[in-house]
C-alpha cells in the first residue's frame, strides 16, 4: 500500500468466515496491484475471523447482529473507506490469479462505468455440482454489459466508484441483492454496468441444505421487491430450472458421475426451486423494510442431538439471540460422562420419570471462550477462558442467593435438564454461572473442573459428619473419573488413602503415595469409605463389612433399588451420605485445586465431534480414564 490514500479499498462483509478467510488475504497480498487497503466489516462473529483480519492489516468495522443487514453493512464499510474506487469481496471468495485486482478495477478509470463484476467458478472439492454448474452458465467468458431489463451483477465479486455510491448508496432494506438494485439504478441512468470474465474467483458454498433454501428465499423476496421478479415470472423459473436440472444430469452422466451426483443434483435443483418461489409468494406480505430482519443470514452451528434414546446425529441447528444476562461460548473441550451416555440409552432417572425430556444436546463437563456477550453482561469480555456450572438455578429464589442451584425449583443442569449442552461449537448460558479460568490452567484441564466439584462437594459433605479435623483412613471404591479426582484431593489434604477397583491398568494411573488394591476385604478398616462406582453389587458389600462409625459417602450414580436393614446403620453408628452435583464456590475451588492436581492421566484422549462414535464406544470400554471431545480443533 503506498503512503498516500488508497486509490482502491477493499470492503469484505464477515460472520464466522475463518475457513475461507486466510485463503482470501493470501490471494490479495499476491496481488500485482498494490494500491489498496483492505475494511471488513463484522456482524459479530463468534470465531476466529477478527483475528485473522487483525494478523493480516485489515481495518476491522464491528456491527452488532441485530444491525445486521447485507447493504448496511457495505454502506457502514464504504463510508469509513478511503479509495476512490470500491471493491467489494465476499470473504468466501478467492481471487485466483495475481492480476485479479487490477483486471476489476481498470474498466473504472472510464468516466462511463460505474461497475464492474467479474467471473465467478465453484470449488473443485467443495462447490456442489450443480452450483458450478450454475456458475458456468452465469459467468461465461464474454465481456458483456448489463442492460436494463436484465441488471444482473453480484457483490461476491465486484467493484463501484465511490462518488457514485455517495449519490446513491445500497438499499438496507433488502435481504440480498442490493447489488443488483444499485446497477439498475445506474443503467437505467446511462452508466455502463460491465461483466469482465479475466477478474475471476473461486466462489466456495458450503450450505446445508436449509441454509441453501434460505439463500434462495432472500434472494426471491428480493427480486420482487427490486422489480426483476413477479407471480408472472414463477413459470419461467420452473422451467429453466428443469431444463437445468435436465442439462446436469447428462452432464453427470457424459463424467462418469451420475449415480455419485444425481441425489445431490437433484435436491439442489428443488431447494432452489422451493426457496426462490415461496421468497416470490412471501415477499408480497412483507413489504415493510423493518420486518425484513428475519430473512437476512441464520447463524448455524453443529451440534449433536439425542432425539430419543439410540436415537442422536449431529445437526445444524441456529444459535439464538443472547438474552440479558446471557454469554455465547465457543466450546473447546467437554469431557465424556457416564451420565452422557446414560442419556443416549435411555437409563437415567431424570428421562424415565419425566423430570427432563428429549431432545437435548448432552454434555456438561467443558471448557471454552467467551465470544459475544448478551446485555447487561459487564463482569465479562470476549477471549475470556471459561468453564460453566451444571446446574443453574432461577437466580432470584432464597435457595439461589444462597449458592444452593440444586434445591431451586426451577433448577435446571446443563446438558441433562432443561438446558442444552457442550456437545456443540457453541454453548449459550447464564454469565452468573460462568467462572473465569487462570493462564495456569490449561482449556483440557479445565473440562475437568465439573467433575472435580462434584468430588469437592461431597467431601466437603462427608467432612460436616466428622467430629474433628485429623487425617482419616479413606477408602475410595472406584478409580474412574470420580473415583480418581477423590482420591488426588483426600491425598491432598493429607489423609491416607487407599482405592479399590478391579482394572489393574486404572489402578497404575496413582502416584506410589496413594494405596491400591483390588478386593473390598478390608473395607472394615477405614473410618471414610467414598463409594464411586454406582453398583448396586459394590454398596451391598460396603453396607455389610463397613466399621462401626465409619462415613458412607456415595459419588455413585445410578443405584439401583436396594434391600438392606436401616438397623445395620443405626446399631453400627454409620452414616449415609449422598451428593450430587455442585455450587459455584465448589467451581471456584476446583479452579484453586486443579494446578496442584496431576491431570496427565485425563487428557490426550481427545477426539473430533465428528467422532463422537468413536469416543462413546472407547468410554463404554473403560479404554481410558477419561475421553474428551476436542469441538474446537485450534483450541491449545
């Protein structure tokens, strides 16, 4: 860029565009032409877009969601731009050669253009075929200008003179094709709208299915409200689509690829179809510009959702506007619980009494970003490491104020209740039950801070039966997760601890301080017995061989139903002990705990969400201590 302003600059509307982003600056800094700047303008993404815009010299513009729309937000970016000349670039669109830039800008320097769009072509890998197709026949490689009947122009690839947009700036009421709006105006003016097939780009869609037929509803509301599209008009669409339709099929078949592509082939013609029709029909009853704010972009994430039990797949599914109070967080890591799965088969309590209900997106023990805050969140910023409670309660009740979530009425738990987890890309909650992770804890160590206030809790629990502080004989049943955590901070606290369980290669996990064996025989030795397991074998044995005096604390979940005489409690001067989940000062706790806790046998066992499968079936085997799902794969 020289000294002087720029003769051009570059505006890239943004959300969420960090798979094809690095690819977009690395086309511009090879450009031949080096008089230019670069704007983007955000709506709020939720990734790592303003990074990548920042690392590579971008002037960043933030919008917020709601002000969100596709001409607003290129007025909002021209109007802080320098160039005399605008380029416009959508931030999915590669310019592929080195004189791109220079071939697009140059037919503007003619007192009689006032703009220019160039070619457009599909993605070789992850274009579908029938949108190369359509590509193909849009952008073919004639020069040509457009005509008054037929302004056809697209911003993914085009350039404007900025005095012109001052005397007529894009229509921010329309859901898409604004650009086709503002080369009406102008043809009809005189101005030469010019196509130029040597400025070319590689146009990536990577569109679900829904999200297709959205594209095409915006753009068919548009068309009528633009005045290139009517009732009239319907016929002819269905026809050429057809035709279309007809033309990729023996396209298909003349490659070798028609039973690899005729599926696809054919639901991309009808997703179309559907959309720019109903956007044609729709757009009749919606012609106020301050109710079109519903059709302009959907912000998507993947999740995985268990529908029934058996019964769960990974969906693309909106994330919703924050509410006051509320955090959006970018998942990181989320550990695999036995209550997770128990979920997916249908087992657990809360399902089969009708306490919770499906569908519901699993998953309760994660770390993660903060990414955008809803209002009135002050006690937070973006690029916060966090963690998030389980079990949240209404924030209003006694029993709330009190940090006692779990006896609230209107109780909810993340992931289990009520409440959608972090088996997804983002997870949305209350800021009151968000707590902030130090730089000496790692985002994988810290998926582990749920199930380390459980255990926090329940000794906390279990201490409240003692009738003083001296180090105790303890006995922990179980070395997974629980059972594992449980016995580091007994140890931690100086008490001597010995675990039970029959996996020799969990048992090897322990550091040499801390007892192991492999049979419950004697149980009858120790004053603090933590049963982690939830068998209803294991807690027979325990209720029988326990010491008079000794404390029962159950971690354990689910027991099932169980036949034994209160007397043996009672004429032993035993106690029971249940706990469950945990407050936010046992959150806060943990957090303190974790950097003096050896977490290396937890982590490293890190899967994609893709293969989540893989994780299931490898927790289910007890092939590690604990799996996680890795959601976001730049996470440290």
């Amino acid at each position: 860029m020289s000294n002087n302003l720029p003769e051009t600059s570059i505006v890239i509307r943004t959300f969420n565009e960090e798979r094809w982003l690095p690819e977009v600056f690395s086309a511009l800094d090879k450009q031949h032409y080096r008089d230019f700047e670069v704007i983007l303008v955000d709506s709020g993404s939720v990734d790592r877009t303003r990074d990548i815009a920042a690392v590579n010299n971008a002037r960043i513009i933030r919008l917020l969601p709601e002000d969100f729309t596709f001409g607003h937000s290129l007025n909002v970016g021209i109007r802080e731009a320098y160039g005399s000349l605008i380029v416009i670039l959508t931030a999915h669109a590669i310019p592929s050669n080195e004189f791109w830039l220079d071939r697009l800008v140059k037919p503007l320097r003619e007192y009689d253009t006032a703009m220019v769009y160039g070619r457009q072509r599909g993605h070789d890998r992850f274009s579908k075929f029938s949108e190369k197709r359509d590509f193909e026949r849009l952008f073919t490689p004639q020069v040509h200008l457009a005509h008054e009947d037929d302004p056809f122009t697209n911003n993914a690839n085009s350039a404007i003179k900025r005095e012109l947009w001052e005397k007529h700036p894009f229509d921010e009421g329309l859901p898409g094709l604004e650009d086709t709006e503002w080369a009406k105006y102008w043809v009809e003016k005189g101005m030469r709208v010019l196509y130029e097939p040597t400025a070319t780009v590689i146009h990536v869609h990577t569109e679900t299915w829904p999200q297709l037929r959205h594209r095409y509803h915006r753009e068919g509301m548009a068309a009528r409200w633009v005045g290139i599209r009517c009732l009239r008009h319907i016929p002819e669409e269905l026809w050429r689509e057809f035709k279309w339709c007809c033309n990729d099929l023996w396209q298909a078949i003349g490659q070798g690829r028609f039973f690899k592509v005729a599926g696809e082939i054919l639901r991309f013609r009808y997703e179309k179809i559907i959309g720019t029709i109903g956007g044609i029909i729709d757009s009749r009853g919606i012609e106020s510009p301050s109710r079109r704010a519903a059709f302009f972009s959907r912000k998507d994430c993947i999740a995985l959702v268990v529908r029934n039990p058996h019964r769960l797949r990974l969906e693309q599914r909106s994330i919703p506007e924050l509410k006051p109070g509320e955090v959006l967080i970018r998942v990181s890591y989320v550990g695999i619980c036995g209550t997770d799965l128990e979920i997916i088969d249908g087992t657990l309590g809360y399902y089969q009494s009708g306490m919770a209900e499906y569908p519901i997106v699993p998953g309760h023990e994660s770390s993660g970003t903060v990414v955008a805050l809803g209002p009135r969140v002050t006690e937070f910023n973006e690029g916060d490491r966090v963690v998030v409670e389980c079990i949240q309660g209404c924030g209003e009740c006694d029993k709330c104020t009190h940090d006692e979530a779990i006896r609230c009425n209107k109780r909810r738990e993340v992931g289990v209740i009520g409440h959608d987890g972090a088996y997804a890309e983002y997870l949305v909650t209350r800021a009151r039950y968000v707590h902030r992770i130090s730089k000496k804890i790692s985002l994988a160590e810290a998926a582990l801070t749920e199930p380390l206030a459980v255990v926090i809790k329940g000794l906390r629990r279990l201490g409240s039966f003692s009738q003083n502080d001296q180090a105790k004989q303890c006995a922990v049943i179980g070395a997974g997760t629980i059972g594992h955590l449980t016995a580091c901070i007994l140890y931690l606290r100086g008490h001597a601890v010995t675990v039970f369980d029959r996996e020799k290669e969990r048992l090897a996990l322990f550091n040499k301080e801390i007892s192991i064996s492999s049979s419950l025989d004697s149980i009858e030795n120790f004053a603090w017995i933590i049963e982690a397991t939830g068998s209803q074998s294991v807690l027979s044995e325990i209720l029988k061989q326990a010491s008079a005096g000794a404390a029962i604390l159950l971690l354990g979940l689910p027991y099932s139903d169980q036949t034994f005489n209160f007397e043996s409690i009672v004429a032993f001067d035993r106690s029971v002990i249940g706990s469950v989940g945990s407050s936010g000062a046992d959150f806060e706790e943990a957090l303190e705990l974790m950097p003096h806790i050896n977490t290396s046998p937890f982590l490293g066992n890190t899967y994609p969400l893709q293969e989540y499968e893989k994780a299931f079936e490898s927790t289910r085997k007890h092939l590690m201590l604990k799996a996680m799902l890795k959601i976001d794969t730049d996470s440290e």
